[in-house]
C-alpha cells in the first residue's frame, strides 16, 4: 500500500474513538432530545479514545444537526474551540464529509483533536414518508404539484430506469435487504435484532413507490454515534487500535445539479446508474488503494438499489453487474465482499450513516459482531445520488 | 382530457420559493411550457438558472418546449405521503425528456393509463390540469 498524500504519516489522520447512544424505533428517545444523545455518544467516543472531553478542539457534523456547536462546547466543556463544521446537504450525503472536513481539520494543525457526530430523534412531522420534511428543497415547486413528495418517490424513477437497463430484478433488492437483516441477528445493537426476515415476507410488503416495496427503505430511528479523529503521531499515546483514514472525500458526478430532489435531469448516462464515477476514482487515488484491495464495505443502504448501484460506481463489481454480483452470495458474511456487517440503515439504524463509519471502525479493530476475518481496508460510503456526496476508505 | 385534476392542490409546499421559478409558471398559468434559453450560446436549461452552464452568459429568451417528449422514466407511487393523497394512490410519477432538448427533463405525471401500460420510451403529449387558483401544471398523455 502506498499513498499519494503529501503530508508525513505522523500527521495523517486516523479514528481513535467510537462512541454510540442505544438505537431505538423512532419515537423511543423523543424525551431525551438530539443534544442529549449527541452528548452521550461524543462522550463514550471521548472515553473510548483514551481522552478527555476538554482535548476536544474541534466538531464535525452534516445534514442540519441540531446540537449546534455553542451547545456542545457548552455541554462538554470544551475550552479550545478552533474548528467548526457542518457540510451541507440532508440525509447522509455528508456522513463521509464530515469526517473529511475532520481529517482536513486534523492534518492542516486547525484542530488536534476532532469529535464528529450525528445525532437524530425523528419528529412526528417530519417523518420520510410524510410531504412537508422537504419543504425547504428549493426545487420543491417542481416536484410537489406532482406527488413526488418524499425520498423514495424523488429516487424511485432513477432506480426504475437502472433496473430496466440493467435487468435488475426484484429478487436482487431481496437479497440486500435479507443480507442486511441475517447481520443484525448477530448484532444486539441493531434495531432489527431478533427479527429476522424471510423472501417471502419481503414479497409480501407493502408497495412504497415501485420498485421499492417497504423493506427496500431504511428505517427511522432515534440514536447517536460519533468518532474522534486525531493524528497518528498522537495517536501513538493513546490506550486504543487507531484506524487510519487512507482517504475521505466529498464528490460527485458532473450534471448532477439539478438531480433527485430537482428536474432529474442528470445526464442520461448516469440517470440510471449513479454519480459515483468520479468520487469513486478521486477515493482510490487519494487513498492509494485499488477496489480489488477493499476487504469489506459499508455502503449507504438509504435504498436496496442504491448499494447496488454503489458497488458498481465503487468499482466493487463490473458496471451492470450488481444483480449476479449479490445473487451469489458475495455480500453476505463469508462472501467475497461481505457488506454492512452490523446490519446497515435497513436493520441496524438509520443515523445517516455515520453509523457506517463507526462500523467499519469496529471491523478494523476486529471487534465487529459480524468480523471479516483479517480486515485490512474498509470502503464506506455515503448516500449516492446526491451532491455532492461522500466516502471514504479506512485501513487497520 | 380527464375531467378531474390527477392530484389536489396540496397547499404551500408547492409554492416557488426561488425568484428564477416565478417565470416558468407564469408561462404555465398561459398554458404555455417553456424553457430558458440563453441569447449568447444558444443552449437549453431547465431548471431555471440565473446564469448560463454553458457559457456564463445572463441574458436569457424563454422558449417554447419541442412537442416531442417520451417518457424517460417513473415511478408508480403507493403510499400517500399526504392524507390528501390518500384517494389518489396509486398514482404515476414521470419523468418526462424531450429528445431534441439532451437532459432537459421534467417531473410530471401521465394521465389515463394503467400503472402496467407506463413504457420506459413512450411517446407523450403535453396537456394542462389546473390544480389550485394559479397554478396550471404541465401533464402528459399517451401520444399513441
């Protein structure tokens, strides 16, 4: 492995610290609120690293999270405040750019130490499947007068289109979602733990918006989880396995401007397949690494066709070939590329996956509930289809 | 023409909210679809944009769609997002290219047909609904 980075490897940045609230069903941890649980999960990062809560230096978070920096300096007693970020976007666009804006953040000296967290209590007016959580989508004026009124109708047509041109079958999205479920039987964190799912329980959900049926959608849940991102040279003083970040980045496909949650007018090329293309090329340059050298994947599961199409724009199988690639059995544990081992957004929880992150961490400190024996490198990546969004590749 | 509107008026969510937009339906409330076109390089956009992609330019003409369209893609949607949809599910979301314009697309929905009639490459015609005071919204029929 080498890496094209200029900055000495003292000073590249790595993972030391992982730190979660329990998942729940949406609802459950309404009376405690999002700062609360972002506090909870920054402190057992905190705790986990070896550190002190004072060290922090400085907060990493996206998609509008309301634990806004005052609060958490507040909270924490946080006595040097030197960097502050918040990426743009809903969603996960941004679970693997803020961990960027933390790694830029650590490597350029603006910070030692970074806490990045995401922290979601679901409201009961702003629930996925209900119109009005996106009324501040500037395009929305294009979308609503058409019932296109939630995630899954706005990513439904280019998901229509990909399985159409590339002969992806229903049986294909199942295979996903049951994949995703069979890991969180093992994992008592996950939400969908004891309550395995069966083909024909998967065929027999209810229609959202076709192709996607109800286990093709992620869940909604209440929970928090967040990591500390120092250098490697601090690193060195601390008790824990540090997990180096070969590459964070943000990107995104040209043309995408105006995509899922505006006209859909992508180029058509990309329509259905994904924006991918380039994050994906800039993710393996910059970490150094080729597809062929990722052992595992935790791969942004907002929607089942959308980890397909993910394996394709990250190079992990040949472009349309995504539907024979899971059909065999590659993504399931034992597979020869296992993926969301801790259950993903589909059965471990949905905190917009920055949850992937902190379980890839887990798999490259072998301590994953679902371990893939000897992980070595580790892609995460963040919700495809947006811009821009997000990966990143982490290495033991 | 169907004799009541595909899907209700469903309140401010649909109001525009960038100043770009306010144009576009205007030309809808005349019943007309039409696109920004820039004066200096000649190129399409849609959405409505401040400045040309292409070229930068800021003077821009709003031209009439091509009457040829198809549909490019769609979704047959099943869960009311809103209790004002819950009579209209299940109901069709297109999305709608006009050949001769690239990537220039439009959401929008296909009247009369059946879910399992909606071909990926259909050709569609342009027809206009009045959803709420003000607001005409550009639909497609089958074209065939």
């Amino acid at each position: 492995m080498h890496t094209s980075s200029y900055i000495p490897h003292s000073q590249r940045a790595c993972i030391v610290g992982i730190g979660e609230t329990r998942y729940t069903k949406r609802g459950e941890q309404a009376d405690r609120g999002e700062w609360a649980l972002a506090c909870e999960a920054s402190l057992h990062a905190v705790r986990d690293a070896g550190l002190d809560p004072q060290s922090i230096e400085g907060l990493a978070s996206y998609s509008g999270d309301t634990s806004l920096p005052w609060l958490m300096q507040h909270a924490l007693g946080i006595n040097r405040l030197r960097f502050a970020s918040m990426v743009w976007g809903g969603g996960g666009s941004g679970a693997c750019g803020s961990l960027a804006h933390a790694v830029a953040a650590v490597e350029s000296g603006q910070a030692a130490n970074v806490l990045v967290f995401r922290s979601i209590v679901q409201r009961p007016g702003s629930r996925y499947g209900q119109a009005g959580g996106f009324s501040e989508v500037p395009q929305m004026d294009l979308l609503a007068p058409f019932g296109m009124l939630m995630p899954a109708s706005m990513m439904a047509p280019s998901f229509t289109r990909y399985m159409h041109d590339y002969s992806i079958r229903s049986e294909h999205l199942a295979e996903v979602a049951l994949a995703f479920r069979d890991n969180a039987q093992s994992n008592p964190r996950a939400v969908m733990h004891g309550l395995p799912l069966s083909m024909d329980q998967y065929m027999a959900s209810r229609m959202i918006a076709e192709p996607l049926r109800l286990y093709d959608c992620c869940q909604e849940n209440d929970g928090a989880c967040a990591l500390i991102v120092t250098t490697t040279e601090r690193a060195q003083d601390l008790p824990g396995k540090a997990v180096q970040v070969l590459a964070a980045q943000q990107g995104g496909n040209a043309g995408w401007g105006s995509a899922t949650m505006g006209s859909h007018t992508m180029p058509a090329a990309d329509y259905g397949w994904g924006n991918g293309e380039q994050l994906s090329h800039d993710l393996y340059a910059g970490a150094g690494v080729t597809p062929a050298e990722v052992d595992f994947a935790q791969i942004y599961d907002h929607f089942t066709p959308a980890v397909l199409m993910s394996l394709e724009n990250f190079g992990l199988c040949g472009r349309g070939e995504a539907g024979e690639f899971v059909a065999a059995g590659n993504i399931r544990r034992g597979g020869a590329m296992p993926l969301n081992t801790a259950g993903g957004l589909l059965s471990e929880a949905y905190i917009h996956g920055l949850n992937l992150v902190v379980e890839a961490v887990r798999q490259l400190r072998g301590e994953s509930t679902s371990q893939v024996p000897d992980a070595r490198i580790g892609l995460v990546t963040a919700g495809i289809g947006s811009t821009p969004f997000s990966a990143a590749i982490l290495a033991s | 023409m169907t004799m009541h509107n595909y899907l209700p008026d469903l309140g401010p969510i649909m109001a525009p909210q960038l100043p770009e937009h306010l144009i576009f339906w205007e030309y809808c409330a005349k019943r007309e679809l039409r696109f920004q076109c820039c004066i200096e390089c000649t190129q399409w956009r849609h959405p409505p944009a401040p400045i040309c992609p292409h070229c930068g330019s800021m003077k821009v003409k709003w031209k009439i769609a091509p009457t040829r369209a198809e549909l490019f893609s769609y979704t047959v949607v099943h869960h009311a997002s809103s209790p004002l949809l819950c009579e209209h599910v299940p109901y069709n979301i297109a999305i709608v290219s006009f050949p001769d314009l690239g990537d220039i697309r439009i959401v929008s929905n296909v009247l009369d047909i059946a879910p399992k009639d909606l071909q990926i490459g259909m050709p569609l015609k342009l027809v206009w609904q009045e959803q709420a005071p003000e607001r005409v919204v550009p639909l497609f029929m089958s074209e065939t």
